[in-house]
C-alpha cells in the first residue's frame, strides 16, 4: 500500500480507513489485546476467513502486532516506528 516514498500520511490513513472492518478492528484493539476468538464475538457479522484476512491485513501495515503469550495469540497495536 505505501510503496511510494512521497505519499502522504493524511492519505495514507485515508486509504487504511475507508475499509469497511479495519477501523473497528482498530477501534476494539485500542482497548486491550484480543484473541481472533474475542476480535470475532465482538464482530459477529464478520466471517472468520474475512477476519483473519483483515487481521493480516493490518499486520503487514504494521498497524496490529501478534503476541504470543503462554500459546494464547492475542493480537494488538503495534508501537509506531519512525524511520
């Protein structure tokens, strides 16, 4: 998505945002990390093969970090790296 060095940020946002399940992906995440099983009780409507397409979605964004603690994967936000 941001293969170009010159793209601005507002736009890239933008882009991240006008899908339809990643700002509410985006938006429980900001309360706590969740499990897939947590992420889908709370979005119910959406199928798990789409949830986990969007979770990985995010990931590649580096938006959503996958932990890993005690065989339990929970996913949250990832802190912001400036490079």
């Amino acid at each position: 998505m941001t293969e170009k060095k010159d793209e601005c940020g507002v736009k890239y946002t933008l882009d991240v945002l006008e899908d339809r399940w990643q700002p509410r992906i985006i938006f429980w995440l900001g309360f706590r990390p969740f499990t897939i099983e947590g992420l889908h009780q709370l979005l119910p409507e959406l199928t798990d093969v789409a949830l986990k397409e969007e979770i990985t979605s995010l990931q590649n964004l580096r938006i959503v970090a996958l932990r890993q603690v005690v065989l339990i994967r929970k996913y949250e936000f990832s802190p912001i790296k400036l490079v």
